[in-house]
C-alpha cells in the first residue's frame, strides 16, 4: 500500500517524515516492515530498501533518532 511521496530538501538532499498512524482510518504506521524508493536525478539510479518496523514506542530509541535528526541541521526536520 503507497502511503505519500515526498520531495527531499533543497541544498541538504535530507527529508523527513512520520510513520505513524494519521487518523482512526489510516493505517499507516501499522505495518511490520516498509519498503523507502528514492529517485535519482537525472539517469541515476532509483535507491530502495526495506526495513523492519520499529516496533512498539521506545523513549530511549527515541531520543536517540531526535538527536539524529538535529545533527543533520536541516530546520525543516524538527525532532518530534
């Protein structure tokens, strides 16, 4: 199931974006693994991986990836 498309940030090539649920009939945030493709510019190659679900909120693990999106320095990407 496609869930958004998204353009990455201008000048750091960063993007954000929640898995999580987004409303009682949205079931996004709900798989057990999800599949990211990126498009390359021009004729480079797309990228793809497929990655396991986080599983259950983790506080720890989560403010382990806040300080990983504020160590990108992009302020379009605000830690939740």
């Amino acid at each position: 199931m496609r869930v958004n498309s998204w353009l990455t940030h201008k000048s750091t090539g960063a993007w954000c974006y929640g898995v999580s649920p987004h409303g009682a009939d949205n079931l996004t945030g709900a798989g057990q693994q999800y599949r990211l493709t990126i498009m390359g510019p021009g004729v480079t190659p797309d990228v793809s991986v497929t990655v396991a679900s986080p599983g259950v909120y983790n506080a720890a693990l989560d403010a382990t990836q806040n300080q990983k999106i504020a160590a990108l320095h992009d302020n379009l990407c605000k830690p939740n």
